[in-house]
C-alpha cells in the first residue's frame, strides 16, 4: 500500500473537495484513548504540544510500517471546564467529563505528518485498525459571500421580512447571546464594540506549511492563521459584516440596525483570509474542520442561544463538525447555516445537518438569488434577504456584500428574537420550538416551489406573533 503522494489513488472521498494536506482526523475507540495527549488549550503542556507520537502500538505501529513520520497530534476538542473559564489564556489543562468521553470528544485527535501522503487513502487503511473509530480529512469550509465594496445605505433586507412590525413586539433580551462562528469581528467598530463578550481565534492550521488543496489551487494565507489566542479580531470583513446583520447596536443614530437590537455577540474566529496564486484580485476566507467543530463546542458552551455560521464546506459531514454540532444542538443552542454560493442542489455541510436550520437567499423582488444552493439536502430550509446587504466592516465602514452567508444572520437574529420572546416570559424554548416557528411562519410566492425555496422567505412579524402566542404574554 503506497501512502506517499506521488501517484492518482482510488478515492474514498471526492477529490475536488478542498482540505488541508498532510492533515488526518481520527477518533479512538474508549480503550484506545490517550489521556497523556494535550487539548489546544493545555497551558500546561504549552499550548499545542508536538508530541511525535500516538502512544497506542495499532496506531503507531500501522504509521511506521508504513514510514509515516508525524509531526504533531493534539485533541482536537477543548474540555467544557476550560471552554468556560473566564480567561482562556491562563486556564490550567482540565479534564473530560464523562459525557465527553461517550461522545468522543477526548477521542477525537488531529494528526500532522512531516511528509505529504493521500491523506484519503491513508484515511481508508487507519480505519481498518481495531483501535479507531473513524478517520476522515481535515476538510476546508470557505465562507459563502460574494463581496461588493461599494457603500451602501439603504437596509432593504428587514423591511421586506417585515421587521419593522417584529420589532414593535421585541427587540431582544438583554440575556440572549449570538455566536458568529466566523473570520472574527472588527472588535473596536462602533456599530459593534458594546455588544461584544470576549470570545476566541481557534485558527491553526499546522499542516498548512505544507501547502494547500483547494478546489480553486494554491493560495497564499494572510496575516494569523496558526496560533490559536484570545483574539478574535476580524483580519477579513466578513464575519464583521454577519455580526452587524444579525445584532448591530440600533436604534443609536448610528450606522446599520441589526435584526436583534439587545442581547451580546460572541465573536469565534475559525477562518483566516487568503489569496489565490493565480487570481491575485480574488480574496476569500477558509477554515479547517477541526477549527470550525472547536469553535462551535466552544460556543455552546458559552451558553450561545443562536450559533450563526456563514460558511460552507464539503458535501459530505466531517465527523468532528457533526459531533459539535449534535453537541450544541443537545444543549438547546440554536444553529443556524448557510446553503452555500455554488448555485447547485449538491448539500453543503454545516448547512446540510439535521440539527442546523439551513438558509437560503432572495434577492429584493423575493426571488432566489442565482449562486443559492438549493434541494431537499437541506431538509426544511428557509430563506432570507442576500443580495447587496449593507453591514459593518472593518475599520468603522459600511459595504454591502452579496451571499447565503448574508442571509443567515438574518435568521440568526430573528431566532435570537424569538428566544428573547420566550426569555421575557421565563420560558425555555426547545430548538425544535424556534425552528419550527421560523418555517411555520415563512412564505412563499406563487410558482416558488419547495425545491428551490424552502418553506419560504422568513417572516419577521409573524415569527414574533406565533412566538408571544406560544410563550405567553
């Protein structure tokens, strides 16, 4: 069995789908767990320690009969003690709770090898060992937009879901809390800054000093893309640009209003920027699957009501996301994801997971936009405003951008409002509640069909209506 990159293989898993190279993810069998291995953020051991090897004879064994070095493995998941700690970057190393051990999440192991492999055959031969449970690429998700720099000052998006009538009815709960599980948030801008709690950069991508396969090919990443720290700030534009559509400060005389106009954003930053070598104008935003899946564990437990992920990756579920994702949907957090930009009906993950409430886009006549992706991959999916939205960007600017990424914290926002309904009358909606009043309450123009629009176009008042109706008061 060759492992080496020197020739095509027989695939188990689509080629063209972007991932990190040299990168694999495995999960363990219980009796196969090393609890000696450090979690990314084990100050103890000095962060992400490099160890050179697994510790279990099946995995170490298979890896040098096959003259695989490695050059680091690590957790790939926080541990609930330390992801709730005020000061992330002073927390002592913490233990797994039993829940974590069953669920795999002290199971879960990213490794990086020192040489490039077919990290999907290798995939296909670690998997035959009795001591693994899975293994998979360390696939890449790209943020779904499509940028417009132009400024822009006329919010079209919340009047045609007819926000202005929801927000005579709620505005938001000072309690609730919106993740952007994103490229970070401009921390100082002022449509923003008041609203944020301190959150966490997840990025890094050891494996990527090797090179990268992407669908588009070789890029070259921009500015912090390895060491993971307490400082989620936006190096991109993009999750900026989420964070103000979803919960700007409104009703301030300044700048944009967000759907939800009270409650906290917790910035997450799992995705860094890159440019590509051979479209030098073309700039974008990527992340690996195992800093997306930390980011949205982290999340949840940070006590986020609403997950809001404006990012798309491959058409198949990565294990770590799907395990995070389960996670935080198990603890009532609502997730909320987009279709992806590609204009098929192929399924993007997180978007394409039953605990995720997907989001298409419309453009200002209420027709989908063109790049929406669409089709039953995405269950019972809605859409929302997409096209030429105005939002907050770096350095205190205004831009309008184009994208299912800009929908969905559109519905983010509305699911924040909703909960803040329940919250206001010391209720505590199940997911399910909150998804179903979002779908429920959609609708659709005549000859708009099911395929290519979901249960509709969302709609803000009737939403809120159904939700005081539901929760009292």
């Amino acid at each position: 069995m060759v492992l080496n990159q020197q020739q095509n293989s027989d695939m188990i898993f689509d080629d063209s789908t972007s991932k990190v190279l040299n990168e694999v993810v495995i999960t363990t069998i219980p009796e196969a767990r090393n609890d000696d291995l450090p979690h990314s953020l084990d100050v103890t051991r000095g962060g992400a320690v490099e160890a050179s090897s697994y510790g279990d004879n099946n995995i170490d064994g298979f890896l040098q009969r096959h003259g695989i070095g490695v050059r680091s493995i690590e957790r790939v998941f926080v541990p609930t003690k330390v992801a709730q700690e005020n000061s992330l970057g002073t927390t002592i190393s913490a233990e797994y709770d039993e829940d974590e051990h069953q669920k795999g999440f002290s199971r879960s192991y990213k490794i990086v090898f020192e040489s490039d492999i077919y990290v999907e055959r290798l995939c296909d031969e670690l998997k035959k060992s009795n001591a693994i449970e899975d293994a998979s690429p360390n696939f890449l998700s790209e943020i779904c937009k499509t940028p417009n720099d132009s400024l822009y000052t006329n919010q079209w998006g919340p009047k045609i879901i007819d926000s202005e009538e929801a927000w005579d009815i709620e505005t938001g709960h000072d309690d609730v809390i919106i993740a952007i599980i994103d490229t970070g948030v401009d921390l100082t801008h002022q449509d923003l800054k008041s609203k944020l709690l301190p959150g966490y950069d997840f990025v890094n991508l050891v494996g990527s000093q090797y090179g990268w396969d992407h669908k588009y090919g070789p890029y070259t990443a921009i500015g912090d893309y390895r060491t993971r720290d307490n400082n989620p700030s936006d190096e991109n534009g993009h999750g900026t640009h989420c964070a103000g559509v979803a919960a700007a400060v409104s009703n301030n005389q300044t700048g944009i209003t967000g759907m939800c106009w009270a409650g906290k954003i917790l910035p997450v930053r799992v995705m860094y920027k890159i440019q590509f070598t051979r479209y030098k104008d073309f700039y974008n935003g990527i992340g690996s699957s195992t800093d997306i899946a930390q980011g949205i564990k982290y999340a949840a437990d940070q006590n986020a009501d609403v997950i809001s992920m404006s990012l798309g990756g491959p058409p198949f579920p990565p294990p770590a996301q799907q395990k995070a994702v389960k996670y935080a949907y198990d603890k009532g957090v609502c997730l909320i994801a987009a279709n992806g930009n590609n204009g098929t009906s192929q399924a993007s993950y997180p978007g394409a997971f039953d605990q995720t409430l997907a989001v298409g886009a419309v453009d200002h006549n209420k027709n989908r936009a063109s790049f929406s992706q669409y089709g039953p991959n995405f269950g019972k999916f809605v859409m929302a405003p997409g096209v030429q939205i105005v939002s907050t960007y770096l350095n205190n600017q205004y831009v309008k951008m184009s994208g299912t990424s800009m929908a969905t914290p559109h519905v983010a926002g509305l699911a924040a409002l909703i909960i803040s309904v329940a919250k206001r009358n010391k209720k505590t909606p199940s997911v399910e509640d909150v998804y179903s009043i979002i779908r429920d309450t959609a609708t659709k123009q005549p000859g708009q069909t099911e395929t290519f629009y979901g249960q509709g176009l969302v709609n803000a008042k009737a939403a809120l209506e159904a939700a005081k109706k539901k929760f009292g008061s």
